[in-house]
C-alpha cells in the first residue's frame, strides 16, 4: 500500500509496479486533482481507494510506504499501523532499489540551494548525477529509469528522515539547524532527533560534512567542517575568499551569490566534492554560472527608488534573520503566515534594530505585532493590501523585504505560490504610471 497521491506517492507506486509488485494506493482527499491522478494511476495498473474508503480499507498488506507530508498520527495511516503492517517512507523504499552512492543534505535552511550547488559542482568534476529527494524529484522517479549515476545528491526532510531503517548516505550534509515544523514536532528535540538520523547508519567508510563546533553525538563517519567565523575548521570564510585548509577555493566575490549563508552553502558542497575526490578547481569554476533558486532574497523591481525583495523561501526564523541582516539601509517588512508552534519573540531584537514598519499577514499577525512591540506593526487581511500599504509608506532608498518567517498554508498552496503572488502583485505596481501634478 502507498500512502498518499502526491508526486513522491506516485513515484512509489509507479517503481513498486515497475519492480511487480501489485499495488494500492490510499489517499483520503477527494479533490478534483485527487481524483485525475487516481484514474492515471488506475490506467497503469494501481489500485486506488480515495475519500473514506481509503482511510476505512480494512485488506492487509505486505508494506506500507508513507509519503513525507502526510503525518503518521492521521486516520489514513493509523488504519494500516492498526493492523501491524510495517510502514516506512518514499525514500526508504527507493534506497533499496539504489546501486549510486548517495550525499543526502539537511538542514532547517539551505537545503535546496545546497543541494543545487553540489548537483552542479560535481557534474562540472565530472561525476554525472541527479538531485532528488525534498528539492522535487522523489527518488523514486529516478529508480524507474536505466540510466547511471556516479552519485545522487539528495535533498531530506525530517519527515522523510522519520520513516527510514537502512537509508544510509556515503555523504551525509548537515547544513543547521534553528525552530521550525513545531507544529508537527512537539519540542526542539523531537525535531532535532528526526534530523539527527540522517547519520544513523553510516560506518567509518562514510563521511558528515558539519558545522565547525555543532554539538552533535558521536559520529561513525570521517567528518569534513566548515565555518564563516571560525577558522579551525577544515572550510572557512575570509572575508568573501572560501578557503580549504588555507588554500583558496572560490572568490565569492566572483559569483551570483552573496552573504554568510551563501557562503556556507558552497563550503558544504565543495566538503562533498572533497569527500568524494573531485577535482575541486573544476567545481569552482562551474559556480560562476549559478543563480540562486526564485524566492530567496530574490530581487523583483526597483520602482520610484524603492527595491522590492521576495524571500518567500523563509519559513522560519532563522532564515528571516538571514534575510533581514543582509538588506542595508532603511527596511519595511512583510512577514507572517500559518501558525507552526514556535514564537517569533526570539528575533525581535533585531526586528527593533533594524526594520522602521512591519506589515504582518496570515493568522499570525496579531500575536507577532504583540511580540514586535514596540516596532511600529500593522496587520492585514491579504499580501496584496500588504504591499499596497509598503508602497504607500516606502521613500526611495527603502527596501521592502517580503520574508514571512512561517509557512504559507493558511493562505497559499505553498512559499512557490506565494512568492509568485507577491512577484506579481510588485510587477503591477512597476507598471501604473507616475502621478502627476494638476496646476
């Protein structure tokens, strides 16, 4: 049985039928998209139950494997746990039917980029390979195909990190970790220790690219640091020059990306490159081409002397924090969103220091005003009233940062949808005409 009807659930199902297997797919939604990719799945031989005959199917299965948005306390996957049946997630299942070593890359930000820069960096090395997993193409997908990889560099969510048993990455990246998916986990530790699998099953033969000084348990694998501040570490930071053991990688200077995080970033990709014997001049050199994913500290317009940011990637605090340091100069923010369990009292200070209006959305806009106090917040019902009222108040010189710090559930689909909302909403302020003046 595979759980759920989203993108890594039909990859499942397509590499389990693939594999022979005979398969159902259960999925308790019943949406008109639910329902288009049930009879795909029917046409190629799957079984699926949608709506309540999915959560009430009472057959027995050899296994169950669980998609990572969908929560084990639901009543879809309690129905299969019940009765006994072992479960475990999208990614579990296709390690076992993967031959390529694997870099698996976590983090509560950076993820994504990281998983870019390294897919990239060891392609330039010439290592052919394929970036799965969180960053979109469920390594599942990839199984399906007969080609070769000489690695797969895989992006993994705590929630995918839940349901593994013998997952084990030759590279295992840990990029940081800061409050987030609180309302899913019910402490920090709880999601620490989700995280914190991803080295479960590495031996001496493996390696863990971490942060210098990162207070983590005993690993089995060789460890390769990195550090923007400290420089004990194997990878460090002076001033823009990425440096390995004192020897010059990559000018930052140099390239599309700009800050500490970025910097970090790169240090882990090129921790992977020396990890598994690239040729690391060869991924510097493949850097200078590479543009940062849309919606991180994405540069959308400048309109009447006013810069308009989208980093609708921030979902959580840290990430905002980032954000908010690396704009100079006089900063309204757009911030706020679905309720995750975590307080955003923790970063007021540097909201006090460093933004003049704050103009909060989703339903967490009124306890943040609370904790902002007394940075002048002004809460409101849509992002588009959000940005009519940033563009009333900005000067030129100003830059207006959209970077909510939570996620987009209450009020989009995703950061995706909601970045491109905003990216839209400030394109059609670019493009009234200026007032003019009547004598």
């Amino acid at each position: 049985m595979v759980l759920g009807l989203g993108r890594s659930g039909i990859a499942a199902a397509r590499l389990l039928l693939h594999r022979g297997a005979r398969v159902t797919v259960c999925d308790s939604g019943e949406s008109s998209a639910v329902m288009e990719r049930a009879e795909l799945l029917r046409s190629e031989g799957a079984t699926v139950l949608t709506g309540e005959s999915a959560v009430r199917d009472a057959a027995h299965y050899d296994l169950g494997i669980l998609s990572p948005g969908i929560e084990e306390t639901t009543a879809l996957v309690s129905n299969v746990t019940a009765k006994g049946i072992p479960l475990i997630g999208e990614l579990e299942m296709a390690f076992g039917f993967c031959n390529s070593p694997v870099v698996a890359i976590t983090g509560s930000n950076g993820k994504t980029t990281t998983t870019e820069l390294t897919s990239l960096m060891l392609e330039a090395a010439g290592l052919h390979n394929a970036a799965c997993g969180n960053i979109g193409t469920p390594m599942s997908e990839l199984m399906v195909t007969s080609e070769a990889w000489d690695v797969l560099v895989t992006e993994v969510s705590s929630f995918q990190l839940e349901t593994i048993r013998t997952f084990r990455p030759k590279v295992a990246v840990w990029l940081n970790l800061s409050p987030n998916h609180l309302d899913r986990y019910p402490s920090m530790q709880e999601y620490r220790e989700a995280k914190l699998r991803l080295f479960e099953n590495q031996t001496g033969e493996d390696w863990a690219v971490v942060p210098y000084g990162e207070e983590l348990p005993a690993l089995r694998a060789r460890t390769i640091s990195f550090s923007v501040t400290d420089p004990a570490a194997d990878l460090t930071l002076r001033g823009t020059e990425i440096l390995y053991r004192g020897g010059l990688l990559l000018d930052l200077a140099a390239t599309k990306l700009r800050g500490p995080h970025n910097a970090a970033n790169l240090m882990a990709a090129f921790g992977c490159g020396i990890a598994l014997g690239a040729d690391l001049s060869r991924m510097a050199a493949a850097v200078g081409e590479y543009t940062p994913p849309p919606h991180r500290c994405e540069f959308i317009a400048e309109t009447g002397g006013v810069r308009w940011i989208n980093d609708s990637k921030a979902t959580n605090l840290d990430a905002m924090g980032k954000a908010i340091s690396s704009v100079p100069g006089s900063l309204i923010l757009i911030a706020g969103g679905k309720d995750k369990g975590f307080e955003f009292a923790p970063i007021a200070p540097l909201v006090r220091e460093r933004v003049s209006l704050a103009i909060l959305i989703g339903e967490m806009r009124h306890r943040i005003a609370r904790d902002w106090t007394p940075v002048a917040c002004l809460p409101v019902e849509s992002l588009e009233e959000a940005i009519a009222l940033a563009a009333s108040h900005a000067t030129p010189g100003t830059t207006v940062l959209f970077s909510p710090g939570t996620s987009s559930y209450d009020m989009f689909t995703n950061y995706i949808e909601r970045g491109e909302s905003f990216r839209r909403c400030v394109q059609k302020l670019s493009e009234k005409p200026p007032l003019t003046s009547i004598h």
